[in-house]
C-alpha cells in the first residue's frame, strides 16, 4: 500500500509540476550532451528546475538565434547567459561557471599577456562571447576585423590544428574535449599554448518572469544543500 500511495504521489508531482522551455547552446560538451539530453550545465538547470516544481522543455539553438527566440518569446528562459549579455528582465543567481581560456599553437610563438594583444592576431571565439567576456574583450572584439564568432563550437578546433586561425576563444573543457571529436580531420597532438585572459565566468539564467526566477533561485539553493549539485559534478569530473 505504501508503494502504491508514493506511486501515485510521484503522478500527482508530475502532473502538477509546471512546464518551463528552457534554451540550450547546441552540442557543447562536457556541458551540453544535445543528442542524450544530459551534461553538466543541462542536469544542474533541470535539478534545480525540478525542485522548484517544474519540468524543463529543452531548446536547442546557436547562442544568435537563441537570443531571437527568447526576445520573441518563444522560450520562457535560456541558459549560459549573464547580466553583461543584456538580453533579459531577470537573471537568476549564477548556476556555473566556466573557465575560458585563449588557446593558439605552441608552434607559432605568440605572445599574448592581456586581451588587447589578441587584436593582433585572427579570433575565434564562440557566439555572443563579444557581450558575456566584458568590456576589454568587446572593444578588442570591436576593433579587430579578423575577429569571429562561430556558432559551432567544434569549428573553432578545426580552424585552430589547421592553422587557419592564430586563436581560439572558449572554455577549456570544451575545447579539448572536442579534440576527439576531430583528431580524424586534423592533428590534435599538436602542443597548445593557453592564455589565462579571463577570470572564471558565472552564468546565468536569463528569463522573462521575475516569480519564476525566483523560484529557480530557490531551487538551485536546495540542490546545492542537499548535495544533489556536488553529486552532479562529480559525474562530470573526468572532464
């Protein structure tokens, strides 16, 4: 009989529990696994959204569009954003932080101390990075033709071991975790130098309603004492 009344309480849960259509980066390992709907910024955003009493629709688009469909809105919030972006009304407490990082061939011999050295050279870096890595890298971001962004991330690896560009812009999880992605097109064994330019960068949920954000807030404070957030990250640890 208990079995049976925690069954149907778990049904009573999920029928009550509210939708929330919540914007992703496209495939952006380790923290966004798009095709199995997992990853370390994924399972922390629906952890924290399940305990705030709703159920996450995921959204996947380039960080571009995704900025157009929540402005539409057509999504109620998106992630890896931060108030420096200046797409939404509300943003909740920082949920992750990401390590990025300048990265060129060890082979090339540059020498790169603050951003402004980077308008030397051609970036890549990811999309909306010109509004979410502060001012200095905007006015650099501004000022250097042969600076892009991609809305693929893994190109970024290919440009970088092809030498087609001098660096790349991104975390550093993510970028080496693509080397296995494109070891088969280019030679990834090739020694990298990183350029620690950035402090770490909190993200963010941006999103439309202030109660809701107010209720994710709460929920990311309840995973993070219950240990549900710590549990999370060690399933990434290897990366």
């Amino acid at each position: 009989m208990k079995v049976l009344m925690l069954g149907l309480s778990l049904v009573a849960f999920n029928c009550l529990a509210e939708e929330l259509s919540v914007g992703f980066g496209t495939h952006k390992p380790p923290y966004v696994f798009e095709r199995e709907n997992k990853g370390l910024e994924f399972d922390i955003v629906v952890a924290a959204a399940r305990a705030a009493g709703f159920t996450v629709k995921p959204y996947y688009s380039p960080m571009e569009r995704l900025h157009r469909s929540f402005l539409l809105g057509e999504i109620d919030a998106m992630t890896t954003t931060n108030p420096q972006g200046g797409i939404a009304p509300y943003y909740s407490k920082p949920y992750i932080h990401y390590q990025n990082v300048a990265m060129s061939l060890a082979a090339r011999g540059y020498t790169i101390e603050r951003i402004s050295d980077l308008r030397r050279h051609s970036v890549r870096a990811f999309q909306r990075a010109r509004f979410l890595l502060g001012d200095d890298f905007r006015q650099m971001a501004e000022s250097n033709p042969r600076y892009h962004e991609e809305a693929q991330q893994v190109a970024r690896n290919r440009l970088l071991y092809s030498g087609r560009v001098d660096v790349v812009i991104g975390d550093r999880r993510i970028l080496h975790y693509f080397n296995r992605e494109v070891y088969a097109q280019v030679d990834v064994g090739q020694p990298v130098v990183e350029y620690l330019l950035f402090p770490a960068t909190p993200y963010h949920l941006g999103l439309h309603d202030e109660s809701v954000r107010d209720r994710f807030d709460q929920g990311l404070a309840e995973i993070r004492a219950s240990g549900e957030y710590a549990e999370i990250e060690r399933r990434y640890a290897i990366y």
